[in-house]
C-alpha cells in the first residue's frame, strides 16, 4: 500500500501590485544614488589626489609669489628628501583615511535614505492605488440582482478616475439590460399565458360536458387551433428578435430600393384589402448586410403602416441616399399620437391598440435589425396624425455584379 503524501503548494500569493510598486520605487533609488555616489566619490578623489602648484595659483589670483624655493624646501621637505618622502606618504595616508571615512558616510547615507524611499513608495503606492480598491470593492458586491453600485470616484480626470467612470458606465448599461430583459419575460410570460389559458378553458369546457357532441368538440378543436397559430406567431416574432439582436451586421450588398420594391408588391393585396394607397419613391440606396433581416425590417415597417392606418389613408415608401446613410422612410396617416408615446412604441410589446392585433414586436425588430447593421431608426409623430419612421443605414458604393441581383435572389443567396 503507498502512502501519498500531500504535495506542498510551492506557488505562494502573488505579489500585489503595490508591493511591485513599492519595490520598483526603491531599486530606481537605489540605482540613481549609486550613481551619483560613484560620481561624487570619484570627483572627490580625483581633487584630493592632485599636486597643485601653489605659484601659478597666486600668479593667477594677482598675488606676487615669493622669491627662492618653497616653503616646505626651506624646512628641509623638499621633493626626493626623506621629509618629503614622509611628508608625501602621511598626505596619501590622510587622503585615503578621508576617502574611505567618505564611502562609508556615502553608503550609510544611501541606505538610510533607501528606507526612507521605499516606505515612502508604499505609502504613495496604496495612496494612489485606493480607487483600485474602491473599484474592486465595488465589483464584488456587484450581482445580478444588485447592479445599482457605483463607485463614482471623485478626483483629477486621470487614468483611475477614467476606470472607475468606464466600470460605472458598464454597471449603467449591465442595469439597463438586466431591467430590459426581466420585463421583456415579464411581458413575453404575460403575452404567452392568455393563449394558454384560452385553450385550457376550452379543453375544461369540452371536458366537462359528458354530452358534447361533434359539432361542439370540432368548434372546441377550431378555437385551440386558432390559439396555438397565435402562440406559433408570437414565438416566431420573439426568434426573429433574438436573431436581428445577435446579427453581425456583416453580409451582402443590398439595394434598399429594390427590397422595398419587392416588400410594396408582396404587400399589395393586403393594403387594397384595408383600403390603403401606398406611394413609394424609391432611389437606389445601397447598403451592406444580411438580407433576410432587411427584408423583414422593410416588411414590417410596412405591415405596421397599413396594420395602423385609416381606410382610405396614404402608405408613404422612400429611399434616398443623404450623405453618408442610406436612409429609408415610411409613414402612415392615422389618428395624431402624442409624441412621447410615439417614442415608447419601439419596446418590445408596446401597442397603441390591442384591439388591431399583433404583438407589439414589430418596431423592436426594426431597431435590432436597424442596430445590428450600425444604423439608427427614428420614430416621429406628425401634427396630422399617423406614424413616421426612418432608419438610416451605412451606404455603400455596389460592386457592378450586385447591382444586377433582385431583392429575390439576395434573400435565396
């Protein structure tokens, strides 16, 4: 039987950034005082160990020198004597004592002030590295359910104060999405109970009745089936939003005139049907992207116009190109909407009528598509009533090859 012993754990806590800091502050002090030690200390004994002639330094200061040999000469310590030899070797005993007495102050002052650095480092380290704390504090009280932390640093406009601003931003939109997406299941949830609580009602009822004939089971069938159809819809539009929000906005070139073109005559039947007159004044605007996606953007800006019109109103369909976009814009007559309404409309369920039908997704797959692609989409309500939206897509100059594709053979590709 062998005995495994634990293995030790060699890898111990990394070292935190302001002890790296704190260590890098006092290698550099250490470095530029050695430096300028050696410096000093070789400018030193350089001086020490010159032979100056004291008669050219009086000549120089105007000062007449003295006739006869030098002083030391008179006393018998001239050069090549034996008390200028003695002399010689007690001055080079003095200087080397007074060079050493000055290297050791040296490194004793460099390692004094040494300490002196790298304490100072630390206290300067974590000084500057609080708001990091702050940031760090803040994130890990941050969870999905409590996203209204912030850190809201106050301080100079430097790189810490440029992260924590960043990091609230992030917290800022991370709280909008999270609210988003609880009411978008909240009201998803709400949309999808009512068919379902339709049909349990109708299976109770059927069940209930031990004498149900066919006629009233085949009408019992007909109502599940109409609601199950409304389920398959509202499931679909809610695939169709999930699809145009993760859409790369990458793609193909797509005339927008010529998918307009296409969506007027698929849409034709319906709109004379509700009484519905569609102008359209359609130049060619070309943009880059996924053409099933525009094509149901197109769709359903124009199903939303006849869906929300008057029998007997006008359906208006341009495209142009204005600068840099290409523009698309439909509008609708209709009852007056009040302009803060209007702009409410583009939330997922959000309907001005439930008694006309739908989901209240269509204009929030618009701006995904619209999104998707780096456009915008503006909504307007005229003084005269109705409804006008205009998305503003990246325009491009087309290949020649895709100039002569249909709207048709670009969704197919």
């Amino acid at each position: 039987m062998r005995l495994r012993l634990p293995r030790p754990n060699l890898d111990g806590p990394a070292p935190t950034i302001r002890l790296r800091m704190t260590v890098l502050y006092g290698l550099m002090f250490l470095l530029t005082g050695a430096v300028l030690l050696t410096i000093g200390y070789g400018l030193v004994r350089h001086n020490l160990n010159a032979h100056h002639d004291f008669r050219a330094e009086l000549r120089r200061l105007g000062i007449p020198a003295p006739a006869g040999p030098p002083f030391f000469g008179r006393l018998g310590f001239g050069p090549g004597s034996p008390g200028g030899r003695v002399a010689e070797a007690a001055a080079a005993q003095l200087r080397s004592d007074a060079l050493h007495r000055l290297l050791v102050e040296y490194l004793l002052a460099l390692g004094l002030m040494t300490m002196i650095a790298v304490v100072t480092g630390w206290l300067l380290a974590g000084r500057a590295l609080r708001p990091l704390r702050d940031i760090t504090a803040t994130a890990r009280r941050v969870s999905g359910e409590n996203l209204g932390e912030r850190i809201g640093l106050v301080g100079p406009a430097d790189e810490l104060k440029q992260l924590a601003d960043t990091f609230d931003g992030m917290l800022e939109r991370l709280d909008a999405a999270f609210g988003s997406q609880r009411h978008f299941v909240a009201n998803a949830s709400h949309e999808l109970r009512t068919p379902l609580a339709i049909m349990r009602t109708e299976v109770d009822v059927a069940l209930a009745d031990p004498d149900a004939d066919a006629a009233e089971l085949r009408a019992m069938g007909e109502a599940v089936l109409e609601t199950v159809d409304r389920c398959e819809r509202l499931i679909e539009s809610l695939l169709m939003l999930a699809r145009s929000e993760a859409a790369t906005g990458r793609g193909e070139e797509v005339d927008l005139a010529a998918m307009a073109a296409y969506c007027v005559t698929d849409l034709h039947a319906r709109s004379e049907e509700a009484g519905v007159q569609i102008r359209d004044e359609l130049e060619p605007a070309w943009t880059r992207g996924e053409p099933g996606l525009l094509e149901r953007m197109i769709a359903n800006l124009l199903d939303n116009g006849i869906r929300h019109n008057q029998r007997g109103g006008s359906l208006e369909v341009r495209t142009r190109v204005v600068g840099p976009t290409a523009q698309l814009l439909v509008r609708n007559g209709g009852q007056p909407i009040d302009p803060a309404t209007a702009q409410t409309l583009i939330e997922p369920f959000r309907r001005l009528d439930r008694a006309l039908g739908g989901f209240g997704l269509g204009l929030s797959i618009v701006r995904s598509v619209a999104e998707a692609h780096g456009g915008t989409i503006t909504l307007t309500a005229p003084a005269e009533g109705g409804l006008q939206v205009t998305v503003e897509l990246p325009a491009i100059v087309p290949a020649a090859s895709a100039s002569k594709q249909t709207p048709r053979a670009l969704m197919e590709s």
